[in-house]
C-alpha cells in the first residue's frame, strides 16, 4: 500500500470540515440572486439572505432590509420592500452613485441612513461639533475608498469626503 495515499484521520476530518463550510458559505447571498421583485415575500428573503442586521420601516408601510459584508466590508445590499410586503428590488447601496445623492446643507442622518445603510462605525469630531459616519466601498474601478459622511447635531449632512485607501494600492504602504 502506498503510504503517501493514507491521510491521517484527523486531516481527513479538517478537510471535510472545511468542504462543509465552503458548502454552506455558499447557500447565504447578499445579493439577492434568486428573489424575484413583484413576488418574492420577507420570508423568501430571509430563507435566502438570513436575517437582515439592519431594517428600517418608513410610514407608508414600506421597508428597507440591510445586509452589510462589515463590520469593515465593502458592500451592502438593500432590499427594498413595498407597502404590501413584496420585494421590490436588491442592489447593493455602497456606490459612487449612491454617494452622489447626499447634499451637504440638506441631506439628513435618516436620509443618509437610507441611502448608504448603516455605517460602519460612527466618531466624533469634538473640535467641530460633528459625528462621522464612516463606510469603506470600492469606486466604479473597483479600487478602495473610505467614505466619512460628516453631520451636524442637528442630523444634517456638513461634508461628504470619498478618500482612497492608498494602502491597499501595490507596494502596500501608499502615499506619504
């Protein structure tokens, strides 16, 4: 008998482990594929996405379900629902797009909130009586980018800044 064709029991037992992980990995998917927009219901989403770690429920009766890659991940997918209870769309909320639709002066916390879904991580800029949001996504060309949404006290959007993660660029230490 060949020995090199025998594998320890428990090297076999961590290869199967692990074959059971990628396989169930891949039963959950953020991206909704498989929901079908007019018909697909919250259970449909849940069985398919899990439960969301993020809802919010607007007075007509609609919602927003949020699913985030975080803490520090780079997408996060919305599905939308109607008033009725029906799915009416997935996309992923992390886009320069998206970015594009937050005016510093009049956008609120909640509008924000959304838009992007929920951020990250929250700070505070004592110095100027403002809380950041912070979200990490990648651009149209898929490279890196931090977003810090700035708001007021009162909740209102001061300064939106889109930086690049210069350390994720080839060399590894970025710009200085």
């Amino acid at each position: 008998m060949n020995r090199s064709a025998v594998r320890p029991s428990a090297e076999l037992a961590m290869w199967r482990c692990a074959a059971a992980v990628l396989l169930l990995a891949g039963c959950t998917t953020y991206d909704g594929r498989g929901l079908v927009p007019g018909q697909s219901k919250a259970g449909d989403v849940q069985e398919l996405m899990g439960s969301p770690p993020d809802r919010l429920a607007f007075p007509d009766g609609s919602a927003n379900w949020y699913y985030t890659t975080g803490p520090r991940g780079f997408t996060t997918h919305a599905v939308r629902f109607s008033p009725q209870g029906l799915v009416q769309s997935v996309e992923q909320v992390l886009t320069t797009q998206s970015v594009a639709k937050l005016v510093a002066g009049e956008t609120t916390a909640d509008k924000v909130r959304e838009i992007l879904g929920p951020p990250s991580r929250i700070s505070r800029l004592a110095l100027q009586d403002r809380n950041v949001w912070e979200y990490r996504m990648y651009n149209d060309a898929q490279a890196e980018f931090d977003l810090y949404v700035q708001l007021s006290d009162e909740g209102i959007v001061r300064e939106v800044l889109l930086l690049k993660d210069y350390h994720k660029e080839p060399g590894g230490r970025g710009r200085r």
